[in-house]
C-alpha cells in the first residue's frame, strides 16, 4: 500500500524524495491522496498533469480544515483554480469563513474564477504605468533601469491582480527596454544592501501584525481568533465570537499574570512590556491578574512586589484580578465537565502522576455519576488530601495524560480563607479565567506550547468563549538564576541579604541597584520578541542603562580610595566654591556649588611616584589639572607612612589659564561626605551556573567570591546631600551610582549602578 501511494506521489510530479517525505506526515499524506482520487474521479486516471500535481500538493499541505478539502479539490479538477495567486486566495477565504454553508458565488468572486487577462489588457496595464514611471524618474534625473522595472511590475500586478506574473515581468522588462534602451553597466552592477542599525521594538504591534526575528507576522485582530494557527472551531465558536465582541467592543484585551509565589525576575519584564504593550500599541487595555490557585506557597508581600514592579516600569492595569475571584465559576464548569464525561475523580497518588510515562488511571472510565457525587465529596473535605483529584480526559500535546483539573488542600486561602479546600490548576484555571475576562489574547512563554490543545480543548469543552494562545521565547541572561527555589536557596545561605540584592537580577534588586525603568524597557525592546529562546549577556542589558542615565544622572565627584593633597601655596583659611555643571554637556540644565579648600582629596590611582610611559596624570615630575576648579597642580613633596606607603602630597597650585595646558584633569573633593559605596560584580563565574557540565557541583558551587566589594570610607561632594532612595547620579570618572535604601541621616550609602564603560567581561 505504501508502495502505490508512493507511485501515486510520483505520478503527479513530486520528486521521488519529496514523495517519501511526505508520506511520513500521515495527515497530509492522507489529505492529498483523497485530493488525488477525487481528481481522478471526475477527470479520469490519467487526467492529473505536473501542474495541477503541484498546486493539488500546495493546496493539502496548507489547508487547515480539512472538510474544505472537497470543495478546494474539486475547483482545482475543474480548472477553476489554477494559479497560486487563486489558490492563496481561496485558502484564505475558507480559513475566514469556517462555518457552513460556503456561499459559493462569493468564494468564486474572492478566488477570481473565471476571470481571463488577455495579453492586450496586460500590455495596456503596462503602458500606462510605464509611462508615468518614466516621466517621475527622468524629473528626478537619469532613471534607474531596475527601479523602474521594479515599480511598473509592482502596480501593474495591483491593478491586474489575477495576471500571470510571468508573463507581466516579459512584458515590462520588454516595453522598459523600448523606453530606456538596454542596461547600462551601473544598471548591471549588483547592488549592496545598505543595513541600517535598527533598534527591534517590541512594540511594533499595530494593524494586526507583530515584529517578530525582523519579520511581521500577522497577528488575529479581535474576534478573528478562527485566523490563528490550531485554533479549533466548534458549531458555537461564531455565536460566542459575536457576545465577545459585544462585550469589548471589538478592543484587544491581555493580560499579566504571574503567580504571587516570588518576586518577578528580568523575564517577566519582557512578559509584562508584551502583554501591556501590545494592548497600549492598539488601544486595548490589559489586565493584572494573579494566578492564586495554590495558598500554601502565597504571601501578601509579593502581591505588593509585583504591582509595584509593574507600576515602576511604566504601566498601569485596568484592573487588578485574581484567579480566586473566579472560584466558584470554575467549579461549576468543572461540574458540567464532569456532566459531559470529559473529566473523573481519580485516586493515583503523585507520586504515580510525576513524569509523561505515568500509568493509566483505573479510574478514568468511571461513571460520570459517580465522579460527580466524589467531587462533591471533594468540595466538603471529606478526603485527606492527595487521596483524590479531579483530571481531564485529554492527552497533552507533549504527551501527558489526562492533566489534574482540581486537588485537595487543607490550607486557608489569603482571600477566600476556609471556604475551599479544593484549588484549581493552571492547566484547568488559566484558559477559563481567560474566557471569562474575555482576554483576546493569551500571550504565554514557549514552554505552554505543550498546553495550546488542552487550552483550547476546555474553553470547547465546557461552550465558551475560547482566546488566542500565543507563544514567544523566554528572556535569559547569563551569570544568574532566576528561579524562585534557587534564589531562595542562595538567601537561606547567605550567599545574598534577600531577593533585592543587587547582585540578583529581580525587578526589585534592579530597581535597589539603580537601573533606570526606562532601561528595562528599552532592553525588552532591543532583544525583541522571538519565538525562539533568547539568551542574551548582562552587558546589553548594562549598554541601555548608560544610555539612559547619561541623559538623567546630574555629575557629583567622588573619591573612593582617598589620597590626602595639601596645597601649601593657599592660605590655612582659604574656602572659595566651585560651579559643577550637572551635565557638562548641557549647561543649561543647571549646576551645583562644590568647595574649593587648602585640602582636598584625589583618588591613589591618580598619582604615581615613578613616572611610566603612557601615564598622564599626577607624579612628581608631571603636574595635573583639577576639574572644573581652573587650578594646575605640581606635587612638592610625597609624605610616607613607616611601611613606605604614600599618606599625603603636598603641592602647589596655579590658575590653570597661566600655565601650559596639563595632559590631565582629574577628580577631587574638599570638605566632603564620608559614604559608604558597594561595587558589584557578576555572582556566579561561570556564564551558565546551572549547566552540569560547566558546573558540575551546582550554583552553589560557583560563587564569586569577588561579587561585592564594601567601601566604607568612601569622600562625596556634598552636591549628594538632599539625595532620596534610588536617585542616581554619575561620579566623574568612577561611574553610576544609586543611593541604596541602607542609608541613614549620618551615613549615605551608594551602589555602583554600572561602570562608565562597557566591559562584557563584567556585569
């Protein structure tokens, strides 16, 4: 039998190859030898040639639903469609008109049947756009022989949009040849692409289309669910399209919805940017709901962390949900479940349940009766918990059997408190929940790929409005870990202070150590959205904070290992005040006063007791300019301490205007703040300390034991000294800086944001 379908393949003009290709998807493989027989039915054994072979072929293996295939085939035998250009038109009228009956006078208009374009009406349709080309391009200047081809062809094909594109190339490479005479040389040349460096936003997500690897993608607008790819259409599927729509006016609604288990990582920022932004790009609205379907694992402190976190970046929720709103709805859908033999009490315990080889249920064929009475049992806590739970009759499509719908907790929920002992899943509560918000669409991680059927399965199975599920590529950095146990486990260590170190990378220990919001955002924006997994290295994520901060940080000098300068040629009383700016490149947006005393301080790094090649600052042979105080000094004395380290200079000083230009200016401060300043470097050695083989003992393991340094007597300008938690600020030539929530009224405490120049090497 395979043998004749493979001959059969071959007949109709698939290489030997692609025959054997093809048999190994048995739906198609099916769908076109049905195509096939019918052809031959009403043409004749013999009566398929290579062409209508190709088009029978292109036709089974894009159509989506299959009861269209008759109706498709039997145009194509009768030689109603015979182009691409029909045969795409025709598969798209079918996937937007998925009920009965076809109106068949409209699906021949769509599908140009029986339309016929001469050649003359083609050499017409020709002429006419040539001319007007030609006449735009010679105003312009000498015209470009392919621009012109490349145009006339393009609006020649819109106004003739079932021509043969063969036979309109011939006949506008021929008359563009009778206009402008052959190629010239240039016009031979192959011409260079020009890449513009291009931004990928996220949010390039209007008209129904989104921006995906560089590509627009078309995207189902509101109450097209039917368009999207898998999308299951039932007979009620229309009538509950239309009551949605009459509910939301037609607008797009997502939503965010994180379980308040832990605090949200950088991962999440990319979830929150698409779900939020999507809606805001198209005037949609976007909803917070907390997935809070398992109490014993729920804190209040991470429902305030989350929202907080997503008001910090920039958006606002139309509403705040929760899962557990839906509580008693979700129950009465798991009854009618239940009621139609689509779901049973089953008494496996977890242990059996773990893995995608987990034995069948003794229990799944149950009768319905009967699981409705235990459910109801179930309800009023009359089984311990993990003796019964309710599942799903439906395989998943990574193979796991019959997911668990509800199972029994003994613990009090934050907002229902005893009232259930029963909670919902993720596999049962998600899609309903998203039903009954009416989202549009459910934008999900690509590890729920394996739950799209099962999702769109329940919303059928139980008659309701049924969303979009679409997935994306999670967002991954390397040289952290953002799972919640793992994070936990580096707190419960002391490996960190809590889940706002800023050495993790959650939302919370971001915001600690100073990333601007608008960074986040922008990050998201650059990575884009992927289908595929990205992971992308902590410096990109470093690049968008100093783009934003080098425009929002005002400049403050700081000294954070401090070398004591005596300018012995000023008076012991000498105090005159310096103007900063706050951004030297933008004087216009103001400046601050700095002392100016006979002591100040310059960093150790700035002065060298030998002279080395290359070396422009401060040594004893070699005088430095103070910025922004218009003073050059020269070192007159080095002072040591017993064990020959230098403790002090002592210089003098001129007006910088008087004396040759110094091939440096350095930082400095007088009468400063004594702070303390932390600088952070990555936590982990290794760029994936969750891979065994790069780390074969565990995270734990890989620690870096240089990640944070503590500086305790660090010297600032006292320009800081009105500074609130989280203002930023950039220290000449050291970096970017935040001050952290430890700060007191006696001490400030800074942590370096990132470094004034990118170092992939660090984070």
């Amino acid at each position: 039998l395979m043998a004749d379908t493979l001959t059969l393949f071959t007949f109709i003009g698939l290489s030997e190859q692609k025959a054997k290709e093809t048999l190994k998807n048995e739906a198609l493989s099916s769908a076109l030898k049905d195509a096939i027989t019918q052809v031959q039915n009403v043409n004749g054994a013999s009566g398929v040639d290579k062409a209508m072979g190709v088009m029978l072929y292109s036709m089974a293996s894009r159509l989506k639903d299959t009861k269209r295939l008759p109706l498709l085939t039997d145009c194509i035998a009768q030689g109603k469609i015979c182009t691409e250009l029909q045969l795409a038109a025709a598969l798209d009228f079918v996937k937007s008109h998925p009920q009965d009956p076809i109106n068949q006078r409209e699906f021949e208009e769509a599908c140009g049947v029986g339309v016929v374009i001469t050649p003359e009406q083609i050499e017409d349709a020709v002429s006419r756009v040539c001319d007007q080309k030609a006449q735009r391009a010679a105003a312009k200047g000498a015209p470009d022989w392919l621009t012109v081809c490349a145009c006339v062809a393009g609006e020649a094909r819109s106004a003739l949009k079932w021509a043969d594109g063969k036979v309109i190339k011939n006949e506008v490479d021929m008359q563009v040849l009778h206009l402008l005479g052959p190629k010239t040389e240039a016009d031979l040349e192959k011409k260079t692409k020009v890449r513009r460096r291009q931004i990928v936003q996220i949010i390039i997500l209007v008209n129904g289309y989104i921006h995906i690897n560089r590509k627009f993608v078309p995207f189902p607008h509101a109450g097209e669910n039917y368009k999207s790819e898998g999308y299951v259409v039932t007979p009620n599927t229309m009538a509950l399209l239309q009551k949605h729509l009459e509910v939301t006016g037609g607008k797009i609604v997502t939503r965010f919805p994180p379980e308040p288990n832990g605090i949200l990582h950088i991962g999440h920022a990319k979830a929150i940017n698409f779900n939020f932004g999507y809606a805001k790009a198209n005037n949609g609205i976007c909803y917070l709901r907390y997935d809070d379907t398992n109490p014993e694992k729920e804190e209040e402190k991470y429902f305030t962390a989350i929202r907080d976190m997503v008001e910090w970046l920039g958006y606002k929720p139309y509403a705040v949900t929760h899962a557990s709103d839906n509580f008693q709805k979700l129950y009465d859908l798991a009854v009618i479940l239940i009621g139609r033999g689509l779901a049973y009490v089953c008494h496996q315990k977890g242990e059996e349940l773990k893995g995608h080889n987990a034995p069948p249920s003794p229990w799944r064929d149950r009768p319905m009766e009967e699981s409705l009475v235990l459910f109801e049992r179930m309800k009023k806590g009359m089984f311990g918990e993990g003796e019964a739970t309710l599942r799903m009759k439906i395989v998943m499509e990574d193979g796991k059997m019959d997911p668990v719908a509800y199972r029994i907790k003994y613990t009090a929920h934050h907002r229902t408190g005893d009232k259930w002992c029963i909670y919902p899943t993720y596999d049962y509560t998600h899609c309903l929940c998203d039903s009954i918000e009416n989202i549009t669409h459910s934008l999900c991680t690509k590890e729920f790929q394996a739950r799209r059927s099962s999702y769109y399965w329940l919303c059928n199975a139980v008659d309701v409005y049924c969303p979009v599920q679409w997935e994306y590529g999670r967002l991954n950095l390397t040289y952290t870990v953002v799972s919640k146990r793992k994070i936990i486990k580096l707190v419960e260590t002391g490996v960190v202070r809590d889940w706002d170190d800023p050495r993790l990378f959650t939302l919370t220990a971001l915001r600690r150590r100073g990333f601007p919001p608008e960074a986040i955002n922008n990050f998201c924006a650059r990575v884009g959205v992927t289908v595929s997994q990205t992971t992308t290295e902590p410096h990109l994520l470093e690049s968008c904070v100093r783009d934003v901060l080098n425009d929002t940080a005002p400049r403050a000098m700081a000294v954070l290992e401090p070398l004591k300068v005596t300018i012995t040629n000023l008076p012991d009383d000498f105090k005159a005040g310096v103007q900063v700016p706050n951004f030297p490149a933008n004087e216009a947006k103001g400046s601050h006063t700095v002392s100016f005393t006979r002591i100040v301080f310059i960093e150790q790094g700035d002065f060298r007791e030998v002279m080395e090649k290359g070396y422009k600052r401060l040594t004893p042979d070699q005088p430095v300019g103070l910025r922004h105080a218009g003073y050059v000094i020269s070192v007159q004395k080095v002072i040591k301490d017993s064990s020959g380290k230098v403790t002090e200079l002592e210089v003098t000083c001129c007006r910088s205007d008087k004396e040759e230009k110094p091939k440096a200016f350095i930082h400095w401060v007088s009468e400063p703040l004594v702070c303390e300043v932390r600088l952070y470097d990555r936590l982990f050695l290794h760029k994936n300390p969750e891979d065994p083989s790069e780390v074969p003992n565990g995270y734990l393991s890989d620690i870096n034991p240089d990640s944070l340094q503590i500086i305790s007597g660090a010297l600032v300008d006292t320009s800081v000294t009105g500074a609130q938690v989280f203002d930023k600020f950039q220290f000449e030539r050291v970096g970017y800086f935040s001050l952290d929530s430890d700060s007191t009224k006696d001490k400030l405490v800074f942590n370096r944001t990132v470094t004034l120049k990118e170092d992939p090497g660090k984070i």
